[in-house]
C-alpha cells in the first residue's frame, strides 16, 4: 500500500482512495466537515468529479456527498490504494 502524504482535495481523481491525515480546527468549515463524518483516520473513496474539477462527489461512512475543494481546504489527506 502505497501512500502520499500532504495530498489536498484538488489532487483527488475518480476512483482514488484517500484517508484524513489532519483537520485544522481553526477552520470555519472543519466542524460542519467532522460532523459529515470527516474525522481523523476516515477512509474515503471519490465517486466521480465534475468536469470542470469541482466540485467532486465522495463515499463517506456509507453515504455520498458532494463538496467543492475551498469547502476542504482545512482537511489534510493521503492517498491509500
């Protein structure tokens, strides 16, 4: 298994794996994100982006959602897979 640390979200492509490495809190956006189910150690799969590269659809603890990547900025991840 190999991994990429140091990733963000503007580098998923359909059908990568990803895990959250990090969450600032300090962000505005990172408690609402911790809620939908981006916590530390998540595994997180990209279903599919959108032709213009935002925003992308993820598969998140079961359930599917899109987000635009200034949404996730304060998420840090790495590739797994």
């Amino acid at each position: 298994m190999s991994a990429v640390a140091g990733m963000t979200f503007a580098d998923l492509k359909s059908g990568m794996s990803a895990r959250v490495i990090a969450v600032d809190e300090n962000c505005l956006d990172s408690r609402r994100l911790q809620e939908m189910g981006f916590t530390v150690g998540t595994q997180f799969s990209v279903v599919k982006v959108a032709p213009m590269g935002d925003p992308i659809e993820i598969l998140v603890r079961g359930y599917r959602i899109c987000l635009r990547k200034n949404e996730c900025h304060c998420i840090q991840i790495e590739s797994v897979g």
